[in-house]
C-alpha cells in the first residue's frame, strides 16, 4: 500500500509518498512529478554502495540522463567544503545542466540538508527531490525545506529554506539501518507525538520492540506498521510547516526538547551522543520544567519517559557539565537576541512557546537528566 | 531632496532611498528600518578605504555595535572561496551575531552580490541592507534580489534570490568613481528606456556630457540630475521585479541585450571588456535582428545607438570569434532546456520575448557589431 501526505505552500506545494519499493520506480516517478529529463543524484559512500546502483539503474530505464556525485559519509563533511566540491561537479557537467536538471537527494539527514543546499544555490535553485534512507530523514529532516551545512561555530549554522518538489519515501531501505540508527529516529516521532497528537504515543509504545527487531543485520519490521508510523510523523510535520515555513512562529513547536537537547549534544560531543539521544534527555528535560510549573501532569511526563526508556534510549547521562550547556544555549542560533525560547507541553498532544524560563529551572532539569 | 521608490513584494515589499549625504546617516537609517542593534558591514578594499570608516562612524554614532569585513576587490574574487571566508567573519563574531543582526552590502555590484549572498545563507538568512557605490550597482544589482558568486564553469552561477530589507544610495560616493566606472553603468539605464520608457533615453542622452564629467579626478555631475536618473531607472527596475520576483516571466525583459551580450563578454575576456560595453554591443545586436525582421524602425535602432557612441561606449569591436559566442551562448545558463531566448524591442520602450532567432540571425548580428 502506497500513503500520500501533502505539504500545503500554495506555488510550492508537494506530496510525500511513502511506500516499499520506491527506489526502483524513482526514474518512472521524477518524470512524472518534474517533467525532468535529467538528474544528478547527490549520496554519500555508504547509501552510494547499497542504493547507488539501483537507483541511476532506475533513472535510466525512465530515459533519464544521469550521474552520482558522491562525498565521504558522516557529519564531519556536513562543511561549505563539501558543498563546494559537489557544486563543482554540478556546473562542470557536461553538457551544460539547465534549470530544469533535478538535483536527488538520496541517503540520511546529513545527504539530504548538503543536497539541499547545493540545489538551492546552483542557478540560483534547482529542483530538489529527497529520497531518505533513514528514519531521521524520513520523519524529520525530509521534510520542510531546511537546508545547509555545520560551521566551526555550531550546527546548520549556513544554509537555506529550499522545498523539494516531492519526497520519496521507499521504507525497504530502511531495513540496512542498524538498530542504533533507526533507535535515532525514535525521537523525534516521540516529539511530534507531544506536540500534536498524544495517540501517536501509544502506537510507538505498541510497537517499539517489533520495529527494532532485525536478524542477519537486517531489520524485520513490518513494513505496514512502519509506512503508518512515518505517514502520522509526516502528517504532523507537514502540517505545521505549512503553518509556518519560515519559522517565524509555530515552527519553533518542533524545537520541543531541543533547547536543552542541542546544548547537551553540543557539550558532551555530537561524537558521543547522538542527535536522537540528546532529543530525548532534551524532551525529558523539558517536562520536568513543565512538571514543576504545574503545566503538565506527572503522569503524561512519565508517560513520555517510559516510551523513551522501552524504545532503550538514554532517561539520564554521565558527565553533563552544566555552565558549559547554559553558555551553549546562550549561543544556540535559536536564542531571539539574547532570549531563550522553550517549547512546553501542558498535556500530550499540545505546547506552547514560553520565554520566561530562569536559569534555576533549567538548572533544575538539566540535573533531572544527571546521573 | 530625497527620492523614495518602493519594490512591492508584498510582505517582502522594501524602499529604495536615493539622496546626497545618505551615507552619513546609515546608523539611523538602519536603526529606523529595521530595529536593529548589531550590524557587519561587508565591503571590498577599495571602497573600504573609500568610506569605510565613515560607515562604521556613522553605524556607531546611532549606538549600533558594528564589525567591517573586508575582501580583495575585483571580480575574480566573486567567488565561494570570499563567502566562506566572509561567513568565518560573521559566524565567529563574538558575542555570536543573532536573526536581527543586519548586513551591510557597502560597495559596488560585486560587493552587493557577495555580501548579498552571505547573507542569504548565514543562519538561513540574515536581513541585508545595500547601499551601492556604483552606478551600474545603483541601477541594477541592488535591487531585486539576486546575489551570488562566480564558478569557474561560468559567471553566477551559484547563489540565492534574498531580497534587501532597503537600498540607501548616496549620490555622492559616485564622485570617486573614475568616468569608466560610471560608463559602464549607463547602458543598463539605456536598457531601461528601450524595455519600458522612451522618454528615458531622451534624458540620457540630453545630460551625458555633465553626468561623465570630472575635474581633479572627482566626477562634477548635479546631484539632482544624477538622482532622477537613478530614481527613473529604479522605478523600472523595480516595477519588473515586483510582476516577476523568480524570472519565470516578464523579469527577462531585464536581459534586453545581455543574451549576445554575455557571450562577448566570455569570449572576449572578463578583464578586456566591461559587462556595461559588453550590454551596449548586445542591445545593438538585438536591435539588428529586430530591424531585419521588421519589428523595429531603422530609426529607433539608430536612436539607441547614437546615445550609445555619445556616451562614448563601443558600437563595434575588434576580434569578436562567431563559432565561441554561439557556443558560449549555446552554455549560457538563460539557455532554457537548449532554447536560446531573446528579448527584441517593437519600438522603443516596449519588448518582447522571442525564443525562434535562427542561427543566421545571430550570425548576421554579430557582424553588425564586428569592426
């Protein structure tokens, strides 16, 4: 069975379709969708080797013109660097590329914000389709039109709102994830859960175990229970970018659990803990702010604690340096001049936008995320 | 007096300001047009030295903390190598820079789309103000958002469409500029009157002689003379970008006499002829295809051209290589799925888009501006 979700902006509207299978109808659907004729697809080694292939084999029995351009895996590329290199193997192909040339993004979140941002800037902005092969990407990343790459002064710091003009969501190929990768989207499903809607909390508690269960290092999910569980998390996310595609307000809504998350992450080392993880001490994080306002009932808190821990993600960390996470926060790119803006929940389901929390209470939460 | 024209983008809807003396009254201007408290000020060496530090006098004077980062002026180093290392600038910047801190494009269309672009691309997008110092950046760069950078593969090639929040132009600081300088900005404003206003090139061709001259290397043009004719010229600017924001319609108007006029630029060299002599010959070879084909009298072509040689600009030139300029035409990015686009005049002040000119057309037009 195929799902569709669509993003509503207007001009720049665009479906999602999540489906097994996709990968080997990618050339049959960019034609459809972009009336393109060529496609460069953008990937890093690691999706190169195991989707590569198979993906310009589809490009090319649609009649596409094709190429790869490949970098090296892993968030340490995420750079300007990167960008440069793939720019240059956009514009020195030959024949010339035209407006028309779509840009694939096909691989994880880091694939997908570097594709994205050498699509927004060649001629001013190709078309970008996203591809994602990781639950991150598929949930989050994928969708919403952010773009760019890390600088030496923090994350994402350079970049661009881009949309793509579709997203391609072939759920088979998330089964080559390692467990701890797929874990590593769990979160973020959690948080739309929070936000939006507390019933998407029962259906990951439900089926925690089955979706990370694998044998032969392959993942044996059922590929119904995970197309269901990506289109709820689309649905979520699509909707409020639609409500708010430059983050000007409801957008910040999906920041829930990363005012502190990022922080942690920044400090204890985006090699150490990943971006998964740190959401989720992030959102726990948050509550226990929420809990001591009288907000958000114990109950709900630890409802949202006991899914994180079933889904065996960190509830408590070692070694949180807590001066070094509250100077991190000061310089997080989300602080409004100087203000630090915290997204808290008053029940599952529905949060609100608070610019009043002191220093004491994240204090408070950061040492109820303390071993 | 002060002239205002206004870019009507809706929410994105800004004014451009034309006035002497502007330039000393930055920091109040900015603080005024957009509330802000920190703003970096991004320039090239020559104009740096130029009004650098009036600027920056200006900037404090209004209580606005201020940074100046300054790149090697020229052209060749419009490139993505000067925006990274701009953004190291800007990004390193401590305490760190926030979404309200404003750039300051100061300088002339090089600086505008590099400055521009870094600030299309910090944090997602940082608000920019352009206040040019050239006339062709004056009449044309500033406004309507393009900015970016050259690739080896061919001039802007990368970059971003991020509209100004304001363009403050002092009329003054284009007294520095040597005569050749301000040249190369008029066939941009005769482009104006051949697209949209008759009337124009009258204007232009009545105040040619005051507008290039100069005594003690200081041009000595009226200040109220030199204002109309930017006013006039960025009102149609203006009024094209607002009906066409992406240049997906009546926005290539704009490139009257650019699409033969880029490809001598390429295939001459950069540095052996500039972009405004190259526009001068281009408008003059659209005009002969235009009279051959009968859709434009002798008369208006001979108009064009007659302000052209009063503004002592080249009507033909030495060395032109036919086989280089259709190649290079055949490369150039407007080239839309391999149709080569043109804009011809019907009469003076009234154009239109035209993608059937033959080869021979070309070839018969590039004679026309061959010595």
């Amino acid at each position: 069975m195929s799902r569709t979700v669509s993003v509503e902006l207007g001009e720049r509207r665009y479906g999602i379709t999540i489906a097994p299978g996709l990968l080997d109808q990618l050339g049959r659907r960019l034609v459809e969708l972009t009336g393109a004729r060529r496609a460069i697809v953008i990937t890093d080694s690691n999706v190169s080797e195991l989707y590569g292939s198979r993906a310009l084999a589809a490009l090319s029995e649609a009649g596409l013109d094709r190429l790869e351009l490949c970098f090296a895996a892993g968030e340490t590329h995420k750079t300007l660097a990167t960008v440069s290199k793939l720019l240059d193997g956009v514009l020195r192909h030959s024949p010339a590329i035209d407006r028309k040339t779509v840009i694939v993004a096909l691989g994880g979140g880091v694939v997908g914000d570097v594709a994205g941002f050498v699509a927004a800037v060649a001629l001013r902005g190709l078309r970008v389709v996203q591809v994602p092969t990781s639950l991150l990407a598929c949930v989050d990343s994928s969708v919403g039109g952010k773009t760019g790459v890390d600088h030496a002064a923090g994350k994402n710091l350079i970049g661009a709102f881009h949309q793509p003009r579709a997203v391609l969501i072939d759920v088979d190929t998330l089964r080559t994830l390692p467990a701890a990768e797929l874990r590593n989207g769990l979160p973020e499903c959690v948080k739309h859960a929070v936000i939006r809607d507390a019933s998407l909390l029962d259906f990951i508690r439900d089926h925690a175990v089955d979706l990370l269960a694998g044998e032969d290092g392959r993942l044996t999910f059922d590929a119904e229970v995970m197309s269901e569980l990506i289109s709820r998390n689309v649905a979520i996310k699509a909707a409020v970018v639609a409500g708010d595609e430059h983050e000007v307000g409801v957008r910040s809504h999906l920041n829930f659990g990363h005012t502190i998350g990022h922080a942690v992450e920044a400090t204890i080392g985006y090699d150490k803990l990943r971006h998964g993880e740190a959401v989720a001490l992030g959102m726990i994080a948050a509550n226990d702010i929420a809990v001591r306002r009288d907000l958000l009932s114990a109950d709900a808190a630890e409802a949202v604690r006991s899914v994180l821990g079933a889904l065996d993600l960190p509830v408590r960390i070692d070694g949180l340096d807590l001066p070094a996470i509250r100077e991190t926060m000061l310089h997080d790119k989300k602080a409004d001049a100087g203000r630090l803006r915290f997204i808290l929940a008053d029940s599952l389901g529905h949060v609100d936008i608070y610019d009043d929390v002191t220093d004491a209470e994240i204090t408070t939460a950061v040492k109820a995320i303390s071993c």
